[in-house]
C-alpha cells in the first residue's frame, strides 16, 4: 500500500480534490513543456493584464468596496489596492522572470561508476506548487509566473478579501498560458476562502509537491498544525548589525542607518543594533543623531543608556522583537564573543551583519554565526533574492531543509536522479 | 516576538526539554569542530565498539530476553539481534563514513554583483538531526556517524525493544566523541521510549533543525500528524520495470530477476513487471520460469495470463502494492504510453526502469517519468546511496523537496549565503 493512499479520506471537500486532480494532471503537460512556451505564457499574460487592465481594477474596486464597508484599516486596504502602476509591476515582473535562465533540465552533476552506470541529476520541476497567501493580490501574477517559469503548475489560495481581484488576475493568467499552448488549470485559484478549506488546501498530500505560505504568525502556526503536504517557511528577520571594535565608523553609520530606515515593514531590515563597547562613547551618539534624523525610535540595554541618556529601556523583549517599524533596540556588547552569543540567542536565522575591518573578526562572524545569510560590511537590505542576484525571489526561508535565504526559480525545482546502463544488474 | 515563542508550551516534558537543549548546544561545537576531529570521533567510536564488543552484546541479550518473553516474531527478534559480526560490520561503517570527504564548507556557488558585493554559498552543518527508528540497533551507530561526519549533533530516538543495545551503543559513541574532542551530547538517546514522548519530539520546533523518521506507515502516519519540525521522509518504493518493443530480451530479463530477486524486503526491489505486447509472447514464457526459480510467484492481468495461464490474477490492489516480498505484479501494455500512464497511476516515485535499445523510448521514459530515479537498461535495485556513490546513505527520499532518491552526507547539510563587501548600502 502507498503511503498516500492512507490520506484518501482526509483530502477535504470533493471540490477541492477535484480541482487538485486536474491541476495535477495540468503540472504534468507543464513539466514537458518547452522553455520557451512556458516564457510565452508568462509574456502573454504579461499583455493581457496590461490589456485588461479596466476590468481588473473594476475587479479590485469591488474587493476595496467590500474591505471599506467592513471596516479594515486604511493600511491593509493599501495592500489590497491595485492600480495601473501596480498592474504595470506586475507585468513587468512577468516579463523579467520570463526573461531568466531556465532552471528544468540543468545537469546538477553526474559521474561514471566503476561497473559502468552513468549517473547524473538533472534539474525537474517540482510538480504542483501550492501557494497561501493574504491580502496583496500581485501575489497571484508573482507567484504564478515563478512557478510556470520553473515547469511547476500554481495552485494559489488567497485572501477572502481579495477574491475578484484574484479570480480576475487568474483569469487573465489562464487565457495567456493556454494562448501559449499550456493547460489552464497550470493556475488555478481555491474560490472557497473559508479556514476549513485551507486546513484541507494543506493536507493534499499526493497533489501538492510544496506549498509556501506567505502570511503571518497564525498562517504559520495553523500550518505546523495541519499540513501534511512538504513546505517552505518564509521566515521573519530579527536581524542585526554588530559593529565591531574595528568598524570604519563612518561605513557602520551608513550601513546602521540603511539596514534599519531603508525601509521598516521588511524582513531584512535590522531590528537590533549591537556595539563593541570600545567604540561605543564615540559611535552611539553619531547613530542616535542619524537614526532619529531618520524617524527611528531607539531602546537601548544599560549600557547604552549611559552614553545616550535619552533613550528608553530595551529590556529582553525588545531584543525578541521583531518590530517591522521605526523602533530598533541597541546593546553594548563586551567583545566579538558577547555580540555572538546575543545573536545566538535572539536570532531568527534570517540575515546577520558585522561591520568591521579586522578579517579575524570577520571570519569568526561568518564562521559562527547560524544564519540564512552573514554578511561582512554590507547593509542586511541586501538579502533578496534580486539584489543577490537570483533575479526574482518566492521568499526567503530560514529554515535549513530545501532552500535557505532567498529563493528564487531553481528553489522552486527538485532532481531527478538518471541512471543509464548497458544491462547491469546487482550482485 | 520571533515564531519559535509560540510553541515555546508544546515541547513536551521538562526532561525532554532540557536534554534538547544540551543537544542543541552540543551542535554549535560539533558544527564548528574541524573535519579531522569529526572522523577521529568516528574511528574511536569504531575502535570502542570493537573493544566492548562483549558489553554491547550483554545489553542486546537483555533486549532480546524482553523480546522472547513478550513473545515477538522471529523475524523482528531478527532484526533486533546483534552478534560480533554485525558489530564489525558497524565499525566498518564508521570507518567507511570517516573517509568520505567533508561536505562541510564546500563553497556552493557564488559571483559577484555589479555594485562590488562578493556572494557565495557555503555547505553547511544542519544543526540538530533527530532519527526515530525502530528495532535494529544498528541504526544508532549508522545515523550517528553520518550526523557527526556532516558537523550535525545526532538525537536519537530508538524503539523501546532495542533500549538497552542503544543505550550501549550511545555510549560507546558519546565516549568517543569526548575522546575527540567533541562534546558528549554530540549524540545523545532519548530514553523515554513512550508514544507522548515521540510526538513531543516531533514537535521540538527551534530545537531539532531536520527529523528523519525510518519506520513504517504508523511512524510515518504520526508524523503528519504531529511534526512541526521540519522533516525529510524515506519512502516506500512500488518500482516498475518496463520491458520495451525493442528490449534486448536476454538483458531484460536479467534485470527483471535482478530487480526483483536479488532481495526481496527492500525499497529499491521492483514489484511490478510491464511488459510490451509486441513482445509479450516471446518474453513472459522465458520470465515466468527464471522468476519462479527464484522462488516468486507471479500475478498478471488478463493479456498476462492469456500468455500464461497458470499464473493467478493481478487486480488494482496488486498493482497498487509494494510487496516487499516473494510476489510480483506483471502487466502488458500496448506501448510505451501505456507503460508511463500504468507508472503515473501507481509509483510511488522511488525507481522506475525501462530495458530498451531505442534512444527515443528511453528518452521518453526518462522525461516522462517522475521518480526521484530513473534507470535506463539498469536494475532498480542499483537506486542506493552506496551503489551509486555517495559512500553511504541515511535512507531514500521520495519527497522532492530538499533530497530526492539516495541521501548521503551531503544531504545532512543545509547552505549558508556569505555577502562580503566594502560599505555597499541599498539605495
């Protein structure tokens, strides 16, 4: 007996299992499609949206109509607004995804065995991609064209708040991939928003290959809770920049400044600021004026405070905290050991910065330090998967299995092991 | 508030806990301990092992006193029994793991980006891997020394029958460690054998950085339910060998004997034969008598048994089964399509073989197919760490997320992305 098998009973509503079914058998026409096609569709889909772009954003004002008259927050509906610069984006990042190197097919390695087997592993999609996400529906056109890119079909579940704006961005989708001679169902949207839905979106074990969840703490812990299918957690950032004794002061201003204020509502934006407590009487009070210049409230240990008398308490918290706003905690820390062992215990695994000029210290950072990513005197922003260089990014995951940091198509891949004889057999 | 602290009150019991805890920080210092240091750890603990031969023999006659008096089937008494030769056989196992190369630190890619930043990716240690596992003891020194090779701690949860043999083990291994240099809870037993405590060991989120379960359905049903540390599953294997129209007939049925004779009671073993219908006449006469030499018997469908009329009828379940035993399914099919569809519906995406001599059904078959191997002109049972040359295996992955088929030491490890630069800020 499979293994899958013992989950029949536990795939949800029939709808949905029919739906799984077809998507399946979608992402198996995907997989042999060329590269080509698959960027055609991503291209057309690209027009499409720009062509319809009316009857996308009537979609949109519906779902905004709905959000208003039930009273979400003004931010939130920012997040649900699409508008034709949002839609322009978003057919602009199809175009540039359509524009990157196929993953499918890349030889991983290979070798010759002593009997003569010729081994190899080649890249392969990983079959049905299953995204849950919240309210931004440009999600729905990223997401999808990832994973058409990488030979995958895309099986997305958002938000309730933003189904027109996803049944019309899908819509568009699936016409452009079927222009390009794929199956629609290579995108489908779950319409049944409710939780129980996704509590069975997350246990279609057999259908779903990966599902990524982009979405909060509860989306999260409903997931560890329920999920059957294989995931990748796209993590928060507690992250932080360490100046060391030896820092270029000057650099370490820009990079503080740049990797908390660049922008606040991100994952890699640094949350707490630690200093060595040589320089700290000269660096701190550079970095409070600089910080605060730039509209960020500081929260700093004892120490801190008695060179910066102004500012308010961190205690333990703060230092857990991840704030995603204008707020970052400070520590003075006696030694290279000290800022280690504070990240150690506060680190979420996301991105871990030092600053300094002294190799030794840099090399025991980037040695010691248990994160996605360490980085030696550059700003935590950089941690993306385009400005690494991956071109576009899924997300970026702190946990160690599959994909580490950001993630981009080839994340979204598995291998295939081949194995090509001339009739050898064991003994 | 980082999303480890949601689950800080579901980790189980306070001993459970704190010996997570120890193993944790045992891990920073295995992971940081130099690739000689881990393979002298594992020759001692092959050296120790050969020396208290007769204790770790003592400790395994009380398991298997437990195990007669309980009344267990010979063939788990079997499987749970040691002797002076399977713990030579462990020995040469640790040696064999110490001479691999380290997988720790190989840089895994990298490039530079237009604004100066050097990135790379470093292989590095996982952390914490726990293994839950059933009777043989084995297992605890073969887990063990792949976690410590690939800079992990290794967690081990053993079944309750092979207690006393583990707890010998565990601390040949512990010593050795210590004799190296290394710490003790470098690998560490849970010694609470009861079900609460296996799923509180699943759920040791932010404790345990990957889990790899070797055991049957039950283990494998519990899991899904309770995980929430990531894990990587070993999979069942339901392999198919397809003899083609144009299979040199003399190879294909060495490799059908090979695949499902040479052992029965393994994953890599094929369970069902197809065969083409074109040749079907001539071939199945021929594999009917060398397959019940080996002592199997045969179950076909009806275009199997109109050419042999004393085998007995295969109906879906048979061919849904993964036997692991002295039974295999045969098919005909009209063609290779009909071969690939029969495989879609039934593999469990372990191994998946084609005998023939024409390029394009191979071709075919090794992209259409998804398994995590697929051999052309080649026994299934070749699909294994060893024998494909990864040195050693800690099982077969039929999930595609971060290993797919045969997992060695370098599937112990996860990467670390390391940014140098010289100041570079995001604008």
């Amino acid at each position: 007996m499979t293994i899958w098998c013992l989950y029949a009973d536990l795939v949800g509503t029939p709808e949905l299992e029919q739906l799984a079914r077809r998507v399946q058998a979608a992402s198996r026409l995907v997989a042999r499609a060329p590269g080509p096609v698959r960027d055609e569709a991503l291209r057309m889909a690209a027009d499409l949206l720009e062509q319809e772009w009316a009857a996308v954003l009537e979609a949109n004002r519906d779902d905004l109509a709905r959000a208003e008259s039930a009273g979400m927050a003004a931010p939130v509906q920012d997040r649900l607004r699409l508008s034709e610069a949002r839609l322009a984006a978003m057919a602009a990042g199809l175009r540039t995804v359509a524009g990157l190197a196929d993953p499918v097919g890349e030889v991983v390695d290979g070798w010759v065995r002593p009997n003569g087997l010729r081994v190899s592993r080649l890249r392969v999609p990983l079959g049905v991609v299953g995204v849950i996400y919240e309210n931004r529906p440009n999600v729905t056109s990223d997401a999808a064209g990832l994973c058409l890119k990488a030979g995958n079909a895309a099986f997305l579940r958002g938000s309730d708040s933003a189904l027109a704006s996803n049944r019309a961005i899908v819509s568009v989708l699936r016409r452009a991939a079927a222009k390009a001679g794929l199956p629609e169902d290579a995108v489908a949207l779950v319409e049944d928003t409710s939780h129980e839905t996704a509590v069975a979106f997350m246990r279609l074990r057999g259908r779903i290959d990966c599902l990524i969840p982009r979405g909060g703490p509860a989306l999260i812990a409903s997931l560890l809770e329920h999920a059957t299918v294989p995931y990748v957690l796209d993590g928060d950032g507690n992250c932080h920049v360490y100046v060391d004794a030896a820092a270029d002061l000057a650099m370490a201003l820009d990079i503080v400044v740049n990797a908390k204020a660049h922008r606040f509502g991100v994952c890699n934006a640094a949350e707490t600021i630690l200093v060595h407590a040589g320089v700290a009487v000269e660096f701190l009070p550079a970095m409070e004026a600089a910080l605060v210049a730039a509209g960020v409230e500081l929260r700093g240990d004892a120490r801190v405070r008695a060179v910066l008398p102004g500012v308010g308490l961190a205690d333990e918290s703060d230092f857990a905290t991840e704030y995603l706003g204008p707020t970052v905690a400070v520590g003075v820390v006696d030694d290279l050991d000290g800022a280690i062992a504070h990240i150690v215990r506060f680190s979420s695994g996301h991105s871990e910065a030092i600053v300094t000029t002294d190799v030794r210290a840099a090399d025991r950072f980037v040695a010691e330090v248990d994160a996605a990513a360490v980085l030696v005197n550059a700003s935590t922003r950089f941690v993306d998967g385009e400005e690494l260089g991956l071109g576009a990014e899924v997300g970026i995951s702190t946990q160690k299995l599959h994909a580490r940091g950001p993630m981009g198509v080839r994340e979204l891949t598995s291998v295939k092991w081949v194995v090509r004889g001339d009739g050898q057999v064991r003994r």
